[in-house]
C-alpha cells in the first residue's frame, strides 16, 4: 500500500465523521463515516455547501460563524458548552460534538471537521439527570434525615426531614459545619463516632439522646455511612418511642415495687395453672422464684419431696374459677409457732376482650382478723349471756318486789283508812306522799317487767295486719283523742310478719307519746308505711312540742324522761319497750325533731324477721 492509500484507510476507518471543506463552505472530503452518520453518499455531498449538514433554522448563523473562523482558523471545538444538531439526509437532526481544525495548503486553507454522533451519550446523559434528580427527589422527601457532611462535618445537602429534626433553617446548616450549628458538638458522644467512620470508613448505626443549643432533648436513630463527599448520616426521631420506653420502663418499675413490696402473696398463672409470675411473699428464693416460671405445684412438690394433697386441692379450685369464670375464695391453715397461721386465698380468672388471660392467685395473711373474729365472737357471747342474767334479774326482781309492794300499799290503804281523822294534816300528808311513792313503784317495777319481758319471751311470728293493729290502738285511746280534739291520720299500712302483741304496743306508745306531747294546738298525727327494698319504713308523725336534737339518742334509754312529773306523767320506759321492740322485728328507730315543730317518729321492720 503506498502513502496515500494508507492516509485514506486511516481517513475512512476514523470513528468521527470527518468533514473537509474549502474557504466558501464547499464540501471537499467526506470520510465513510461522515457518509453513515449523515445518510449521503460521498458524491451527494462533495461540492455541497457544508449547511446541507445543518438544520434549516441554524443555516444562515453557520454561514457567518464559517466566515469567522476562516478569517482565524485555529484547532478549536464547535460551540463550545453548546448543544449543537446535524442534519441527516431524512431530515432528523441529531446532537453532534464538532472540533474543528484548519488545514494549511500553500495557496488555500481548508477546514476539517470531525463530527461525532453523541446522541447515545446524550440520551445516557439525559437518563442520569432525571435519575439524579429522582434520587434527589426521593432524597428530598424521605421521612428520615439525611444529611451529607464534607470530612470538616460540614453540611453538603440536607433534606427535609433533616431541617426539621435539626429544629433550624437550611440557610442555618448548609455550608457551616455540625460546630458552628451545634456549638460544643465536639465535646458531644457522636464526635468520635463521625471521625472514626471518616477515619476508617465503617459504617456505624447508634441511638443517642441530642441536646440541642436551646436545651430541647430528643433520641434519634444514626446510620452513619462513608461516601466520597464525607459522611452520608441517616436520622429517624425516636424521642416518642423512647419517652413511651422510658414511661413503659417506669410503669414496670411502679408495678413491680408495688408487687414485690405488698403484703400480699401474688402469683399469676397461665391457663394450665403454670406459673407467670411470682412475687417474693408469695416465695422467698428468688432462684426458686425463677425456677418455678413455666411450671406447676406438681413440678414443685416433686422437686421438695412435698405431699401433693395441697396441690391437688388448689388445682380443683383453680379449674373451678376457670370453668366458672369468676373469683374462688378459700382460706388455708398453717400451723406456726404461736398458734395457726391463716391465710385467705383467691382465685381470680382475669379476662381480656372476653377471652381468659391469666389467673390471679392471692393470699392474705387474716390471722389477725381471724383472732379478731373468735374473740368478738367470744365477747358477743359473753355480753348475751350478761345480757340475758340481766334481764332474767330484772324480770325477777320486778315480778318478786311486786309482792312486797302490794303489801305495802295494802297496808298505807289500811293505814289511811283506820286514821282516818285521827291524824293531823301534816301527818296525814306523810302517808299520802308514802302510798303515792309506793303506786309509782308500783308503775315503775310493772313497767320494768314489761321491758324485760320484751326480751325474754318467746312469742311467736304471724301475718299481722297493721292496719287492723293501729285500729284498735286508736280505738283504746280513743276517750284521749276526743279529750284533746286530736285529729288522728291513717295512712294505708300493710301486712307484715311480725309478733302482735308487740307490734301492739310498739304503736300505742308511740302514738300515746303522740297525743300526751302536744302543743298549744289541737294534736294532729299522721301514721303510715313506705316499702323499701328489705324492710318497710314507718311514721308516726305529729305537731306536738318537739324534742331537742341533743336528746335525740338520751330518750330511748330507759327511764330516761325530759320533764318532770308534774308537767307530764310517765316513767320513761315507753320509747325503750318501743326500741327493743322494733329491734327483734331486724329494725331501727329514731327520731327527727325540733323544739315547738312536732315530732316524727321513724321506725323499720325487716322483712325477713326470724
Ligand atoms: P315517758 O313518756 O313515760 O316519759 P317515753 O320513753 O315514752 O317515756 O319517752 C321518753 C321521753 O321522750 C319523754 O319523757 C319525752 O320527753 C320524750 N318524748 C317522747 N315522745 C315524744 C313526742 N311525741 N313529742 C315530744 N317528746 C316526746
């Protein structure tokens, strides 16, 4: 092959397409390539203009940048940071590199343009930019921080979510360094974190409490990782988290305090009677406590060498309050040094959304209360038996000085009579003082014997209609009523079962009381019932001269009287019969009262009196 062959070879096997043309824009040369990319063959563009090559709208601006440059050819790209298109013969255009450069003849300059076809490039181009920009994009909008630092720490780009973790403006971070936003960060734990993974390029992830400039604390979450730039650090805000943690934490302290300090033995079981959980009363070992989560009192009695009877008794409750569904209470006896040691226990089933969780195991030490109970019990038969001599006694002693009374009484009548005229006027008023004593004794001790009787006699329990009842009380008392022009009120009453004789008298009483503490005003009583859920409420209201509040308890105590004798006659046992009374009906009574603004009387019955 001589020179020009070999010029040729080398001119046609160029990968750019290569372009000559002459001072006037003529096409002199055109290479193989300059033929592919274009789409012309060689004698289509030999003698052409070189502007065949341009799109139309650019043709008449090439013409005069030719003209330039030939007046000063020198080795030069073609517009340069410019996007420049060629013209195919198909009419599409497509994005070119062109560098061009003069050739030097002894008589002419021609220009040589080496043409590349970068629409590939461009199009790759093209395709990372908008990559770029949508990394950037999803970058930008991540919920994590992201923070790029150079290796001063000094912030690159920062997205979002980091500006607002950082509590600042992005003018604030971009361009100053993590020292100059967080003053003292060097001194902070994530220092020597960001310059070991600059040093060594491992990547690190850390959670760390961040103390910011104005005080405000919050926990995030670092993954903090090596890039040319510097450090790429990725931030999650966990402040909410950890503050729930560190709330969770406490509340689990605060339970487990209470749970270990109780004075109560806790255990909590699972479905199968193992054990969950176990606090220090309910065992002492803290090994054995431990051990014992996961099994059962089986597993525990075969590990001491323990009989299974207890055991096995707890496991039938324990399957009761599960079957059942609700508590099971039982009390077991422990034999200890002074005495039993008693303990109540419970099982409580503990559902959640209706479905059985665990079971709550409680024991109470109720030796106390227990010692209580037998020694109250002790009392209460103690005070019974008291009660009952003394009722006895006082039964006895009445009915016994009766006798004795009725002589003397007997005899003052004898004495009075035989005399008669004989005695003079103060002598006589000695025996009349005498003989009246003696007939309030005498009322006294009847009334006394009363009292006692209400106690100790058997009656029994019948139907007794009220209503009939306080009947034939108003009718007894009637000569009274009409004495004092009493209007005497009924409401309907009902039928309870009670003793008659008492309820009898219980009513008279009252209603005597009624009439005898009158006012200025005609007496004006009303009677009546309210029904209750267990017992029935009666009244016995009236207008009369009221009563103090301070004797409110003083006048049910027996022979226990506000006013003398001569102001109103009485002995003071009527409201203490009537206390007992409505006491062995399962009642109460008691009174509302003002001085001058009558009195009410209330009273219960019990509906299940026995
Ligand atoms: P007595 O009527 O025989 O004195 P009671 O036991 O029936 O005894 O009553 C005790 C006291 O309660 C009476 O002395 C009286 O002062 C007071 N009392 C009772 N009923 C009434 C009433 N309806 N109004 C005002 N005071 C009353």
């Amino acid at each position: 092959m001589n020179s020009i062959e070999t010029y040729k070879a080398v001119f046609d096997s160029n990968p750019d397409a290569i372009v000559i043309v002459d001072e006037v824009g003529a096409i002199v040369l055109v290479n193989h390539q300059a033929t592919m990319i274009f789409g012309h063959t060689r004698d289509e563009m030999l003698g052409q203009k070189i502007e065949m090559l341009i799109p139309g709208q650019l043709r008449a601006k090439h013409v005069h940048q030719r003209q330039d440059y030939s007046r000063k050819p020198v080795p030069r790209t073609m517009g340069s940071g410019l996007d420049i298109y060629a013209l195919r013969k198909d009419g599409t255009e497509f994005p070119v590199e062109i560098s061009l450069s003069p050739i030097l003849l002894k008589n002419k300059t021609l220009i040589a343009s080496a043409i590349r076809d970068v629409s590939e490039r461009k199009e790759r181009e093209q395709m990372i930019l908008a990559n770029e920009l949508k990394y950037q994009h999803t970058l930008d909008h991540m919920l994590e921080g992201v923070r790029i630092l150079d290796n001063d720490l000094r912030y690159l780009y920062v997205n979002e979510a980091c500006i607002a973790q950082s509590r600042t403006t992005r003018e604030n971070l971009i361009g100053r360094t993590l020292m100059e936003v967080f003053p003292g960060f060097e001194n902070s734990t994530l220092y020597p974190v960001f310059m070991t993974c600059l040093d060594t390029g491992e990547s690190r992830f850390t959670e760390t409490e961040f103390v910011f400039p104005d005080g405000h604390k919050g926990w995030f979450e670092l993954s903090i990782q090596r890039v040319p730039e510097g450090l790429f650090i990725l931030s999650i805000d966990i402040t909410d988290r950890k503050q729930a943690e560190e709330k969770m934490k406490e509340q689990k302290a605060f339970t487990e305090a209470i749970l270990n300090n109780i004075p109560a033995d806790i255990a909590v079981f699972n479905k199968d009677h193992q054990y969950v959980f176990l606090n220090p009363k309910a065992l002492k070992s803290e090994e054995m406590r431990t051990w014992l989560i996961g099994k059962d009192d089986f597993d525990y009695c075969a590990l001491k060498g323990i009989d299974e009877g207890p055991a096995r008794k707890r496991r039938e409750l324990f399957n009761k309050a599960v079957k059942e569904g609700r508590d099971v209470e039982w009390v077991d006896e422990y034999p200890s040094d002074d005495g039993k040691t008693y303990i109540l226990r419970r099982f409580h089933p503990f559902k959640e959304d209706g479905e059985l969780k665990y079971v709550i195991g409680y024991g109470i030490d109720i030796t106390r209360t227990k010692e209580a109970e037998a020694r109250l019990k002790e009392l209460y038969a103690e005070v019974q038996a008291a009660n009952w001599e003394l009722e006895e006694f006082a039964y006895m002693v009445s009915h016994d000085l009766q006798e004795p009374l009725r002589m003397v009484t007997g005899f003052m009548n004898l004495l009075k009579m035989e005399t008669e005229g004989l005695l003079n006027e103060s002598t006589s008023q000695y025996i009349h003082f005498a003989s009246d004593g003696a007939v309030r004794m005498k009322n006294m001790i009847e009334d006394l014997l009363q009292y006692s009787r209400v106690g100790t006699t058997k009656e029994d329990l019948e139907d007794v209609d009220l209503d009939e009842v306080v009947s034939s009380v108003t009718h007894l008392l009637n000569h009274r009523i009409r004495e004092f022009s009493a209007k005497v009120e009924v409401n309907e009453l009902c039928t309870l079962k009670g003793i008659k004789p008492l309820l009898t008298q219980l009513f008279m009483n009252l209603l005597s009381n009624a009439l005898k503490y009158h006012g200025e005003k005609p007496p004006e009583i009303s009677i009546g019932c309210i029904e209750e859920k267990d017992h029935w409420l009666f009244y016995v209201k009236d207008n009369g001269i009221g009563i103090d509040e301070k004797f409110f308890d003083k006048i049910f105590v027996i022979f226990h009287r506000l006013h003398s004798r001569d102001s109103y006659t009485g002995t003071g046992v009527g409201l203490a019969i009537s206390k007992k009374i409505v006491e062995k009906h399962g009642g109460r009574i008691w009174v509302e009262s003002a001085p001058g603004k009558g009195s009410t009387f209330y009273f219960t019955i019990s509906k299940n009196t026995q």
